[in-house]
C-alpha cells in the first residue's frame, strides 16, 4: 500500500488529519472550498432556462414540478423567485430564490 500524501504539501498523512498531514493543511483545504478557489467553471448560466416562460402562470410549471419531485423522492424542491415564491410555496417548494425582493433587481451587464 502507498503513502497518502497530503494533497496541500504532500508530505505523509497523518491518521489523525487524513488525507491531510496536519490541522494546518487541512483548514488550507478548508478555506480554498471557502473562498471558491476549487470551483470548476461550467457553462454560462442562461438566466431564462430553469424559470416560467414569462407570459405563463407560473403555477402549472410548479405543480409539475412537484409531481416530478414527489415521483422520484426527492424531500427537497427549490423553485420559485422574488415575483412568483408565494405560488411557489403554495405547490411544495421548500427553498426560493428571492434575491430580487431582498436586494433589488441586478444591475444589467
Ligand atoms: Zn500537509
């Protein structure tokens, strides 16, 4: 069997703080998931995709949405933002979105 070395200064692991060699390391490790530092950047977010078409009421893609949901299991359903989040709650959601409400809208790019 090979040595685990710690992924920060890769030195030998110690049991105690494996994979990492020390408290030290692993609060290093800590704070890099902290500040973003291991993030993989994906695909530019198209704000539109994952929300109601406009002109539509949004209850029906909700209601869906929670068949969906309830059909796999799932205990957990976001859906909903600032302008729709009371219909939202009203067919299951468990989390929203309502950083406009708090915070006003976005500054266009
Ligand atoms: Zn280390």
């Amino acid at each position: 069997m090979t040595a685990v070395l710690c992924p920060i200064c890769k030195r030998p692991a110690e049991p105690k703080f494996r994979p990492f060699c020390s408290k030290r390391c692993a609060d290093v490790d800590l704070a890099r998931w902290f500040t973003g530092a291991y993030a993989i950047p994906g695909a530019p977010v198209d704000e539109d995709e994952d929300v109601p078409p406009a002109e539509e009421e949004p209850a029906m893609h909700f209601a869906l949405l929670a068949k969906i949901a309830a059909r796999n299991g799932l205990a957990k359903l976001s859906m909903g933002m600032s302008g729709d989040f009371e219909t939202a709650i009203r067919f299951g959601a468990t989390s929203v979105r309502v950083g406009q409400a708090l915070f006003g809208a976005r500054a266009k790019l």
